[in-house]
C-alpha cells in the first residue's frame, strides 16, 4: 500500500473531544439501571467540557464498573473507562491529607508498599514460558483453578497482580517500584490474565508482549470448544473483550459460527457486562443489582449459561435456576482427568 | 442586522426578509436566552408538586448544545422524564410561572431546536421502558424517550424489529414522530411518523391525552411531524415487523443525475425493499439497494437490475481510473476518492454484521459509519425535501452549493412514500406541500474533517440551501431554531399564522418549545 493511504492508528483522545452522540450511553450499565444522563460517559465528558470539579462528578466516577463498554463504541476514540480510573485516582488524591479513608483501601496502600520494598519473587517459572495470572477469585476456587492449569498447561505466576488490579479499580496510587518490578518480571512471558482489568492495562504497559484473556486462552482448547452448543448462551467477560475490542470480536464471531452458541453481546457486538458493579460494591458498602444479568436473559431460552468469569457465576446464579458452568468446566479431557483427578471430583 | 426581542405569544418580524437576494449571508436567528424572570417561584412550586428539578453545571452541561454544536444555551434547570404525571405538572407550573420549557430526545437536531436558552430542558430520555410487545397484532407500546437502537434491542429479542427510524442510533421514539425519521426503506415503508399507530400525549396546558386518527385526531395530526409544538409526546404505538437481515447491493455513478433517475424508477416500481445514495461528493455517487427476502431479489434480478445504469464496484474503479488519467490535475481529488473508499467501504462489510451474504443490524452498521466518519463536534447538515419531480434539480444546485463552500461533501438521498390519507398529518411539515405519492430528502453533508470554519460560513452555506428550497417552493427536514426565518418564506404568512393561532390556543403561555417554529 503506498505510504500516503497508510494511517497509523489514531491515539485515544480526551474528553474534550466528545462530540455528543450518546452511543456510549446506550451501552453503559449504569445509564441502564438509572435512565438518568450524568450517570454516563457523556454525562462526565460533557461535565467536564462545562467545567465541571471530580467532587461535582462523584456520581458516575463512583458508579462505574469500569467494564469499558463505552470504550470501543465511542466515535471519537476517547480512552473513556481509562479517563474514569484517572478521575478516581485524582479524587482519591484531592482528600484532605487526614480524612477517613474505607479500609480496604488503607490495607491495600499498606500491601503495595509493603510489595514494592520487597524483592521480586524468585524466578519458579523459566523466562519464555507461559504463565498464568489467575486472579484472586479463581485462586479461591482451588478445584477450578486446577483444572484451568490443566486445560491450559500453565503454570501460575506467584505474583499475579492482584495488589495492582485492584488498586486500579479502586483508584489507588500504585507505588512506581512496584509496578516496574510486576512489569520486570512479566517481561518475556506469554500472559493469560483472568482479571480484564489487570489485562486491558497489561496491553499498554507491555506493548510487545503476548497476552490473552481467560475466555480465549480456555475457548481455543478442543476439549472446551467441541463441548460448546448451540443451546448455550455463552457469556464474555466483558473488560479483557472491549480492552481488545478488534481481535476479540472477531475472535467470538468465529466462535459463535463454529460452535453455534449464542453471545452475551448487544445488537452493537458490545459485551453485555453481567455482574456490573460499581465502587461501592467493591468497597462491600452496597449490594450489586442484577440489572444487567436479568436483561442478558430477557427474551432467550438457553439451556445452559457458560461463563468466563466467577464473577458472571454468581449473578447468573442470583437470578436464575438454570446451570450455569464455569468454561474451564466444559473441559472434559480423559487424559487430563486422570493427570488432575483431585480437581474433577 | 438588529433582531428585535420577541415577545411569547407574538410574532416577530421574519429576520430574512422575502425579498433578499439569494446567496447572501445572513445573520443566525438564535433565539435570546428567556431572563429568568420569576424562576424561583416557579422552583418552589416544582418542589410543592414533587417534581425533581436538577440545577447547575453537571445536570446542565450535557445539554450546552445539540448534534449541530453550533448553537449553545444553558437551560436554568434540567427535569428528566419520569412519567405523564411528573410532565403534566410540570407543564402546569410553566404555564402559571410563564417558564419555557425544551423538550430533548436524543438532541440529535442540528439548527438548535433542542437547545434550551434559558428555561427548564426536559429531557425525555427518562421514559424509556417497552411498556408492551403483542407479537401477533405486530405492535409495541414504548414510552416515548427510548432512543430507537433502545427499542430494537427489546424488540430483537421477540424477533421483531421497527418498520423505519433515522440511521443514527440515538434519536429517540418521540423526537423522531415530531419530526419525520427516514430511513433507507421509507420509500417503502413511510417515514417514521407514519409509523404511529397513537400517541400518549401531555399538552402544553398539562392535559394528558390520548389521541391517534379516530381518537382526538386533530391532536394527532398537530402533533405528529408538529416539532414539539402541540404536545409532549411521551408514549406511542408503532406499527412492527418480523426482524429480518437484508441483501445488500451496490451501484455506482459517476451522474448524480443517472443516479437519481435509476433510484426514482425503483422506488415506483417497488423494485427493492431498501433504497438511497451515498456520495463522496459528485464523483463516487452509490445507489444501495437491500431486499429482504430472496424473492424480492430475484425479482429485481429478473425485471430491474438491467435498466441500472450504475456499474458495480470493479467496473467502476475502471471508469474512474480512466477519467482521473485524462484529468491528472485532479489527482488530489483521486485521492481522496481512494482513501475515502479504503476507510468507509469496510465498515459495511464487517464480517460480525455478516452471516451468508446477509447483513444483520443495518442501523448499527450505517450509524455507526455515520458517526465514525461524518460525524464530529459540529454537524451541519442542511436538507431539503422536495416533490419526485423537483427533486434533481434540487439536489444539483445544492450539490453546487456544496462544491462552493466545502472541499468535500456527502450527499445522502432517499424517498419517502406518502399516505394520502395522513395528508393532513403533513401539514406545515417537512413533507412538501406539492409531493403526491413519494417526496425526496436530499441532507448536503460537508466534511469537517477537523478543520475550522466560522459560523458565519456555516451559516451562510445554510442560508444558500435553504434559499433554494424557498425558491423550489419545497420543504426540509429540519426547520428550526436557527433556521426558523424561513419558515414564513416557505409555507407563507397564511398557514403560519393559522398554525400559530392554533398554537396560541393550546399554550397560550407560549411555553413549549416556543423557540423552534414561531
Ligand atoms: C448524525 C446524524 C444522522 C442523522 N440521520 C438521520 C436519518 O438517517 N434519518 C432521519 O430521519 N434523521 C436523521 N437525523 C436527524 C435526527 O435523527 C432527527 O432530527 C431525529 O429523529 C430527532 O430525534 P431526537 O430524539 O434526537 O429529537 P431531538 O433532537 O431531541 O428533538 C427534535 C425536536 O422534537 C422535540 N421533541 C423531542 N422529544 C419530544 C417528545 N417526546 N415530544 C414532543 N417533542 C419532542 C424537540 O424539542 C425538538 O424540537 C440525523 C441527525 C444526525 C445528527
Ligand atoms: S466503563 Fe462501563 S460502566 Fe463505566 S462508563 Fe463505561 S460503559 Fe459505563
Ligand atoms: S460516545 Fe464518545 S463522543 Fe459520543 S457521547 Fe460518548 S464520549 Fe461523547
């Protein structure tokens, strides 16, 4: 192609640049449970074109879920889910010094120094090799996390980032150290993140590196794949999918034409999150609403919901009696079975 | 040019006079911003009544100006649409404190109509809950601010779909039904408006009132395609149909002439179930055709597709190669073309709204190229409607227009089937009072591209295709706000005036949307 029709891809731009259009509304969670527009995208970006304060914007700031839907729907290519964790990490620093803090956030402060002063771990996994990052609610799941080794063949990395994921949903600082010292050690690996978030910003970090999320890392493996059908309706993790949005949504496209499962995406191929929580709900000072997952189903008669992530499980669980299974749980490899028997029961 | 305030409920004077000359610049006509006179008593009653009224800089500030981004205003406060009730108060305390009051869907006007300049702005996307799907008869209930994407998504689920609505995503039920809504198959199916089978509307004395053609029709009829002037629209009854995807075909011309000629044959022949063009500029003129069933297809495989004069798409990069070779000054222009070509054609083709040739979600792959590729902070889109048989000459001297102001330009081409007995529907609105059977919409679409034009540019490229449409005796889709001098040049001091005495009647406040068409 000559080089005058070749244009790079364009950076994300900033809020200023909002044009107005509302597509982003009509895929956010949090306009979906509110019909109220400052408790959207736009609503923050035109907050802020109008001079708006982060004090004033707390509203949306707090309630987002951070799933990023809005990221891959915006015309304008403004990096919206990133400019939230901008804003919340700005409101947390605009706290007067003494002020009360949750303690969830205080501990985590606390963890990410804690981890910055220490020494990398010892290299368990050989440089190259592929490594798992499972995340803090598959690492609760011992039996599953035993068979998503299996399927997949990896070993889990002992830092897996949760300290950091965690602190970019919460909007806390983390220590420069400690994230060069994460980042060093991944340096060179193949990545399967579980967490969308902790992968979404592992994209712009490691811009090089490999990098995979869960659901594709799972779905790609025969023993997964051929148990997919159509009666399914198969639910996307929704960070690690609008992180990437071009090559996931090819990638589930081809999915859903080979295996005929039915997607939890929207008529804009827009991953519906399911289990759409804000910070309060992180923070455990409100319960989570059931919104999003009770839509996904309206009107569809699977037979089967197959998630990607614990989090899905849980809300599908919440506000329906049909199965619902974990993709590492469609795995049903004889030879594996018998090298992980503990983990199928 | 001094503008005269003007008092609620009178008529000033028309700010483009009848016997200007055509193509001169003109002054915008952005209404002054109401003084607020009396607002806090007009809060206070809110808060008696329980109406929720938000104020200040972030429940405003979404509202600072429209899809257009050339007129800004601040409404005093902001209510979002909750139910008739909460509206019929509302209107009630605006009337008694004289308050004005704008009503937004999804603010995709461009001349300012949705922006409030002072006042309260209703933002009507607050109502937006299917309230009932009957599969059988082929209906759905709504409340009216659920933007039209809203509404697909739950009807999808049925698998039903909309009959037409604007290809953009986030107008909204309501916006559309007071304004038109043409689609790639209005010129089979009517546009939008005609679509509405009854409405649940507030007026702007606070009555709640249901109405359709044998119920309170003469509501009905001022309200429909009446701009928000009559009513506020906050439920309707729309006409459905079994979701289908649809078969996508493309022609190409380099006439804009032919092209027009080849689109007006098909839509009176019922020759295809979708149909429009699409330009770059004047020099890559493409006719679309989409059908809906094989049937339909093969039948204009069998009768229609040989009268085409277009080419398909290898053929005419032929034609253009050989047409830019003799004409190497204006390979700038060639250039254009091919980049052009290579960012927007794929979107059309994206392999995730593809299943076997098909196309799946039409409006979300049109609108989403709309807004990627044509849209921006400002959007001036300038149209005009016209009877079938004025219709090319409206488009080339516009297309001419164009050339003059802008180096480049869509134009967007469509038809529009009339029902004759919605006439009085029609009256004083974007259909064009002359038009039988069908009438066209030509949009003049420059392309910012980031550039930096003054509003007097804008404005004056505006004024020069809305002068032609007063000197075609035609009409336009978005009459309004800024634009509203011509409306007396247009339809004439008689039907305005009878149209305001109506108006007068039904809000003698002047309250309503009272920026827009008086
Ligand atoms: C990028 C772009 C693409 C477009 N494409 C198309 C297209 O393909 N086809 C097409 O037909 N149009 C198109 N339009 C025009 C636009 O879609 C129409 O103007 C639209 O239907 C308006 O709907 P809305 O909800 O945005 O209304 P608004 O812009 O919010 O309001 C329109 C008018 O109606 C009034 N109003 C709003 N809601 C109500 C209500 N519930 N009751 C009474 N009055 C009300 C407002 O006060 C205003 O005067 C396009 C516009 C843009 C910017
Ligand atoms: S990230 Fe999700 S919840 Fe947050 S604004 Fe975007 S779409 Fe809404
Ligand atoms: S999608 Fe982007 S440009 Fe459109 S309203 Fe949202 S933030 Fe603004």
């Amino acid at each position: 192609m000559p080089a005058f029709l070749a244009r790079a891809p364009a950076a994300p731009r900033d809020y200023a640049a909002c044009s107005g259009c509302s597509l982003c509304l009509l895929v956010c969670p949090m306009w979906r449970g509110s019909h109220d527009p400052r408790l959207t995208p736009e609503g923050l970006a035109k907050g802020l074109q109008s001079g708006a304060t982060v004090r004033e914007l707390a509203a949306p700031i707090v309630a987002c879920s951070l799933c990023g839907a809005c990221d891959p729907v915006c015309p304008e290519r403004i990096d919206l889910s990133g400019l939230i964790m901008d804003l919340r990490l700005r409101s947390a620093n605009s706290l007067p010094p003494n002020s009360p803090q949750p303690a969830v956030i205080v501990e985590l402060s606390a963890r990410l120094h804690q981890a910055a002063g220490a020494a990398p771990a010892a290299g368990v996994v050989s440089r190259s090799a592929p490594v798992l990052l499972p995340g803090p609610e598959l690492r609760a799941d011992p039996a599953l996390l035993a068979r998503v080794q299996a399927l997949l063949g990896l070993a889990v990395f002992d830092d897996d980032g949760a300290d950091i994921a965690l602190a970019l949903e919460l909007g806390v600082e983390i220590p420069q150290q400690r994230l060069h010292g994460f980042l060093d050690s991944l340096r060179g690996h193949t990545i399967v993140a579980a967490d969308g978030l902790l992968l979404r910003q592992l994209r712009r970090w490691l811009p090089g590196s490999q990098r995979m999320g869960l659901g594709p890392a799972l779905s790609t493996r025969a023993a997964v794949r051929s148990n997919l059908v159509p009666s399914d309706l198969y639910v996307i993790e929704p960070r690690a999918f609008h992180g990437d949005y071009e090559r996931m949504v090819g990638y589930y496209d081809r999915l859903q034409r080979e295996t005929g499962c039915s997607l939890s995406l929207d008529l804009q191929r827009i991953a519906i999150p399911a289990a759409s929580s804000g910070l309060a709900q992180k923070l455990g000072l409100a319960a989570g609403d059931d919104v999003q997952a009770k839509w996904m189903l309206q009107g569809r008669k699977p037979a089967r919901i197959v998630v990607e992530s614990l989090a899905d499980r849980a809300a599908f669980e919440r506000v329906c009696d049909l199965p619902v299974v974990h993709l590492a749980e469609l795995g049903e490899d004889p030879q594996m079975m018998q090298k992980f028997r503990h983990a199928f029961g | 040019m001094k503008l005269f305030p003007v008092e609620p409920g009178t008529v000033g004077p028309c700010p483009v006079a009848p016997d200007a000359l055509q193509g001169i610049k003109r002054q915008q006509t952005n209404p002054a911003r109401w003084n607020g006179a009396g607002w806090q008593d007009f809060v206070a009653a809110l808060g008696n009544a329980g109406v929720e009224l938000a104020e200040g800089t972030v429940a405003c500030g979404v509202y600072a100006t429209d899809a257009g981004g050339t007129a800004y205003g601040m409404p005093h406060g902001v209510v979002i649409a909750r139910s008739a009730g909460q509206i019929s108060l509302l209107l009630k305390a605006a009337q008694s404190h004289r308050v004005p009051v704008t009503v937004r869907g999804g603010g995709l006007t461009t001349e300012g109509e949705s922006v409030a300049f002072g006042g309260v702005l209703l933002d009507m996307t607050g109502m937006s809950r299917v309230l009932q799907i009957d599969a059988a008869a082929l209906t759905v209930r709504t409340e009216a601010g659920i933007y039209w994407h809203s509404l697909a998504e739950e009807l999808r689920r049925e698998n039903l779909d909309y009959l037409s609505a604007p290809l953009n995503l986030t107008s909204s039920v309501g916006g559309t039904l007071g304004v038109g809504g043409i689609d790639v198959n209005s010129a089979r199916l009517g546009c939008s408006a005609d679509q509405a089978l009854s409405l649940q509307v507030v007026t702007p004395t606070g009555e709640i009132v249901e109405c359709s053609d044998s119920e309170n029709p003469e509501l009905f009829q001022r309200v429909i395609l009446g701009y928000g002037q009559f009513g506020i629209i906050t439920a309707a009854t729309l006409r459905v149909r079994p979701y289908t995807p649809l078969a996508m075909r493309y022609f190409y011309y380099s006439s804009l002439r032919t092209a027009i000629e080849d689109l007006q044959m098909l839509d009176a022949n019922d020759a295809s179930d979708y149909s429009g063009i699409l330009t770059i500029m004047d020099c890559a003129v493409n006719l679309l055709v989409a059908f809906d069933s094989d049937e339909r297809e093969a039948v204009f495989h069998a009768n229609w597709k040989s009268r085409l004069r277009g080419y398909g798409e290898f053929g005419f990069a032929l034609c253009m190669a050989g047409h830019y070779a003799l004409r190497p000054w204006k390979f700038r222009e060639a250039l254009y073309l091919l980049q052009r070509k290579r960012e927007v054609f794929p979107e059309f083709r994206r392999p995730e709204y593809m299943r076997d040739g098909k196309m799946h979600d039409r409006s979300v792959v049109f609108s989403r190229a709309v807004w990627k590729h044509w849209g921006s902070r400002q959007m001036v889109i300038p149209d005009l409607a016209t009877s079938a048989d004025k219709f090319i000459e409206a488009v080339e001297r516009g297309n001419a227009v164009c050339r003059k102001y802008f180096a480049h330009y869509t134009l967007y081409c469509v038809g529009i089937k009339l029902r004759p007995e919605h006439q009085p529907h029609y009256e004083m609105s974007c259909i064009p009072p002359d038009a039988e059977g069908w009438a066209y919409g030509c949009e003049f679409e420059p392309m910012i591209e980031g550039g930096v034009y003054s509003r007097d540019h804008f404005q004056a490229f505006k004024n020069a295709i809305y002068d032609i449409g007063v000197d075609l005796g035609a009409s336009y889709y978005r009459f309004g706000g800024m634009m509203k001098g011509y409306i007396r040049r247009v339809f004439g001091d008689a039907l305005v005036d009878r149209h305001l005495a109506m108006k007068r009647r039904a809000d003698p406040a002047m309250i309503l949307n009272r920026d827009v068409i008086f």
